[in-house]
C-alpha cells in the first residue's frame, strides 16, 4: 500500500516512519509538511493511504481533503482532541 505522510512535525513524520517500518506491505512513498507540498504529492505520488495531520502551515487536513479528488485512503494523526472530533465527524 503506497503512505503518504502529511505532518509539520519532524518528529512526528519520523516516528511513524518508524512505525511503518514494521509493515512491509505499506510502501512510504513520500512525505510533506505543508499544504502546498501535501496536495502535489497527492497527485504526482497517487498514494493509496494518507497519514494526515490536522494543522499545517498554510491551512488544514481538512483544507487538503477538500481540494483531492478521488481521495485515498485517511487516517488522520494528531495529539489535539478537539481536532479528533472533528476528524471523526469527517
């Protein structure tokens, strides 16, 4: 399954590529850690499975998810609460 990761974080773009590392069937293809960069990964790499965060410079998950079509697959990584339920509503 080609994974995508779109986080700001550093840290947390290298510990889930840690965690990923364990999956051989997840192939990373990629990551960005902004909006710009997310949304031409998403259409130059075609990835099957986006590790999403929320908040990113220059907009939101939400906003990336709304400019894709078709949408891969997402599963939405943040440590905000508040941002968890609105992923879940999503």
């Amino acid at each position: 399954m080609k994974t995508l990761i779109v986080d700001d974080t550093r840290l947390a773009r290298q510990e889930l590529r840690t965690l990923l590392a364990a999956h051989p069937d997840i192939e990373l293809v990629g990551e960005a850690d902004d909006l710009p960069a997310a949304r031409d990964a998403v259409q130059r790499l075609k990835p099957d499975l986006l590790l999403l965060g929320i908040q990113l410079p220059s907009g939101t998950g939400f906003d990336l998810l709304d400019q894709l079509d078709p949408l891969p697959l997402v599963i939405f990584t943040t440590a905000y609460d508040q941002y968890a339920v609105r992923a879940f509503e999503s």
